[in-house]
C-alpha cells in the first residue's frame, strides 16, 4: 500500500500548488509538464500534463463555464484561432464543456483521431462564435512524449497450449498481451499473477485482472483461448510495472507457474506514460437503448421531427445529454436499416427559425457520429464526408414537436405532436444508398449535437432485428401552433400599432 498512499498525498499536493514543474520535465506519476492553462481575461487555471502522444491530462482545473460555447481546442498556431480543432473528453465527447464532477481529480482530454500533440502549438479553452482565448498554454519546443514500450519476451509454456506474442507496456499498470493462447477451459485455478523476486512464488506475487472481465473482481482464467485474441491486463492499485519482476500465468490451486515473462531492470521502460484510471459508470448512467426501424418496401419514407427528453435520463451516455432529439417516425433517436440501391424519402420537420438555436435542425446524413456540422471548425468540417444531397443548411423545414405528456388520462398516449407550419413546407430529399456507401453513417443535426442516430447500410434486412412500432398521429393539427403563432402577431402588431399613435398624440400635445 505504500505506494498508493505516496501516489494519494502527491495528488493532494499538487491539487494544493505546493508542487511546482518545470517546463518539458518528465514525472512518472503524471506525465511530462507543458505548462499552466492561463488568461488574464478569465480566473481558468489548471497544470497541464502530456500522458502519451494523443492524451493530456489536467489537475487542479479552475473553471466555472460562464457561456455554451467553450471548448478544450488545438491549434497549430501559438494562441488559438478558428482554424483550430477540438478535443474531446469523456464527459462532453465534442460538445461545449460544462462543469466538471466534483469529485475527478483530474480532467482527461483525448486528440482527435489520426492526430497527435505534436501536430498542434498551443493548447487552451476557446469560445469558436466569439473567438475568445479563456486560458492557454503554448506547446515546448522538442516537446518531450512518454512512449509505451514493446517487450521482446512471450508467454510460452509446455501445459495448455500455453502461448502468446510479444508483451506491449502501455502505462505503468496497464499490458497487452498479443494473440494470448491457452485453453483455460481446462487448466485448473489459474490466473494471471504478478510479483517480486528472482522466481515466481505463491507468497511474493498478487493476482491481476483483464480488463473488460474482471471488472468487480478477478476471477479465475475459464476461457479457451485460440489466439485470436489480444487481452490487455490491469496491475493491482499498489502495484506498477516498476515494482514487480514478473508477470505469470498461474495455477493458484497446485501452485504451479505454467508460463512466466521477467520484466527487464534496465531503462527500457524509462519514459513510460503514467497510468489514467478509466471512468466507470454505474448502471443508472448506461445510455438508453434504441428503437429500429428497418426500410422495407412498405417503409419508403422516413419523417424526421424532434421530441423533448428531459423525462429521460442519460440519453446518451455523458453529461451533456442534447434537450431534443430526432423521433423518425414517431420512434425516438432509431437505428435505421436501409438497403442498397433502394431510394428513400426522408422529410424534414426539426425547425428553420435561426432565432431559436434549440428549433433550427438541418438534417444531414454523414459519416460523423456526433452532428452539428456547422458547428465544427474548418478543420473538423474537412474530415467529415457528407451523404444527403445539397448544402446542409438547405435541409430545413416546419417545426414538429414530440411532447411528453404529463396529464394523461389511461386512455391517452404518453406522448403528442405539436406543429409549427403547414404540410405544404415540408423539406424532402431522396437518400438512395450504393455498393460505394459505407456500412455505417449517422443522422443528425446541421445545429446542435448529438440528436441523431446511426443507419446501417445493408445488402439485406436483418431478420433478428426486431422493428419498432410507430405512433399513430394526427396530422390535421398539423397547422395548430401556426394559427395560434398568426395570431398572436396580429394582436402584437395591433398593440404596436396604438403605441405608435398615442406616442405620436403625445409629442403634437406636449410641442
């Protein structure tokens, strides 16, 4: 426990500014030191630390959001610009930052995919609309990246096929173990087991978990491994690759070492990154799971509207869940199954009015999982390859709205539309998928993230994917909101007009 407990009190050290850095200055706890998120504009504050060549890490963060449109941003140049590029962490994935949970000791920040830090200058939290620097660091030059380390030596054994390719270091605690070879379906009690000393021993060494399996606890190796496998394995809170001389394959019941691997001594593992615990979500926090519908030849036509879901929680898995979402065909945020060389209608009805950020939905099909197009830098907009026809903007239509109803009688449905608009201003676009379309795209909105859903391309319907049933729906209160909003503006236009007049009564009266 000794080392937990050091690891502990530096944490608490650092949270407190009682440690200080230098700049590029490798720490095997933390990474290596890039500096200090800072602005004189802003009270953001943080120690910023490179964990590998696409992970940073942040302790002591100090930021309270005071707008919706903050995010953790590259950049190439030495303070950030429009030309730059978002970074995602597991809370918010892309979308604005929010506050952080109390209780994280550190915020993670992940570069976007085929990337590195090294690509990038600075690294800050920058508003993209306003073009707003809240705090920022500029990247050393020869930045300094700790490096995971391939081993040379595999697990190899004379009991159960015993066999695996070389060993990769990622972190302190964390190994991979490729093309893992063992019939434990038949090998009794065994483990794998990490320990000091010059021999594997029962009394010196300690269980280890994979992950993905041993989640709770560690439990014993019952699966045939063919070798098309590769199993990463988790060390012991206590326990890192520097205090342990071998990792084994174990037989707890006989206590008999099957297969071991000896960790080298020299500085081969010198500048390993340093190990970020993951994030466990609890069961409550699983996202929902989602309705299908699937393009048959009696489905030709798909209507995409929007819906309320704050009578949900967790929609999606992290903080930052969207107010609205898409509900194609009254079934919310569906996967959508569609073949092949088959042309499908989909019409729009997510809003037009710019006014309202929330009711302006564009929707586009493209192969970004996240949506808000117009929302992405330059940079990110490149990356992105879109499938429906036409500008995304031009991709609007009426507002339709799914509400939740919260005074139900037994006979009524649990939910309703409201529309905005008349029938005639329905937005359509025909989508027909080809032999070139990729097998996985996402539909979503040109304005706000996270909204959409995936659409799988496929040759054939899958028959065990159950279908959704729809909702049936009125469409004759289609223009019910619209009179209503007609209305109103005449009556305000009414009220102004008196204004006006009794202004202008008054002025002739007091001149």
């Amino acid at each position: 426990m000794t080392s937990l407990v050091v690891h502990t009190f530096l944490l608490s050290l650092l949270a407190a500014g009682a440690l200080s850095y230098e700049i590029n200055t490798y720490n095997p706890d933390y990474g290596v030191y890039v500096g200090d998120l800072s602005s004189p504009e802003s009270d953001v504050s943080g120690q910023v630390f490179i964990v590998n060549a696409t992970t940073l890490q942040i302790f002591n963060l100090t930021f309270t959001p005071s707008q919706q449109d903050l995010y953790f941003w590259l950049d190439t140049k030495e303070t950030p610009t429009k030309e730059g590029i978002k970074a995602h962490t597991y809370e918010y994935g892309i979308t604005p930052l929010g506050p952080f949970p109390e209780e994280n000791d550190r915020v993670v920040v992940h570069v976007p995919e085929k990337l590195r830090l090294d690509d990038f200058k600075s690294f800050s939290i920058y508003s993209f609309k306003t073009d707003k620097n809240f705090g920022s660091l500029v990247f050393p030059e020869n930045m300094k990246i700790p490096k995971s380390v391939s081993l040379n030596s595999e697990f190899t054994g004379k009991r159960y096929k015993l066999r695996s390719g070389p060993l990769y270091v990622i972190d302190r605690r964390t190994i991979k173990v490729y093309g893992f070879t063992f019939e434990g379906n038949k090998a009794p009690k065994t483990y794998f087991y990490a320990g000091r000393g010059a021999s594997v021993s029962y009394s010196s060494g300690v269980k280890v978990a994979i992950r993905g399996k041993d989640e709770k606890e560690i439990s014993e190796i019952s699966e045939n491994y063919r070798g098309g496998k590769d199993i990463i394995l988790e060390l012991p809170e206590n326990y890192d690759i520097f205090h342990i001389d071998w990792i084994s394959v174990y037989c707890y019941k006989y206590r008999v070492n099957f297969g071991s691997v000896v960790v080298p001594t020299d500085d081969t593992l010198a500048n390993l990154p340093p190990y970020v615990p993951s994030i466990k979500r609890n069961d409550e926090e699983k996202p929902m799971s989602r309705g299908v519908l699937k393009g048959s030849a009696e489905r030709r036509n798909f209507t995409f509207q929007i819906g309320h879901i704050e009578h949900i929680k967790n929609y999606n898995g992290n903080l930052r869940s969207p107010k609205y979402v898409w509900h194609v065909n009254s079934v919310m945020s569906p996967d959508l199954y569609l073949m092949r060389n088959v042309t499908y209608n989909f019409n729009v009805e997510g809003g037009r009015d710019k006014m309202f950020p929330d009711f302006y939905n564009p929707l586009y099909i493209g192969d970004d999982e996240d949506g808000g197009y117009s929302e992405l830098s330059q940079n990110e907009a490149e990356k992105v390859t879109i499938y429906s026809p036409g500008p995304v903007d031009n991709n609007t239509g009426p507002l339709c709205l799914w509400m939740h109803n919260q005074d139900k009688t037994a006979n009524e449905p649990k939910t309703y539309l409201e529309c905005d608009g008349w029938p005639e201003d329905v937005h359509s676009f025909a989508f027909t998928p080809n032999e070139t379309t990729p097998s996985v795209l996402y539909y979503n909105s040109g304005n706000n993230f996270n909204m959409g859903g995936r659409i799988f391309i496929v040759d054939e319907l899958p028959e065990d994917v159950a279908d959704s049933a729809e909702v049936p729906y009125n469409r004759e209160k289609w223009h019910t909101l619209a009179l209503s909003r007609q209305r109103a503006d005449k009556v305000n236009g009414a009220k102004t007009t008196i204004a006006a007049a009794f202004m202008v009564i008054l002025t002739i009266v007091l001149c």
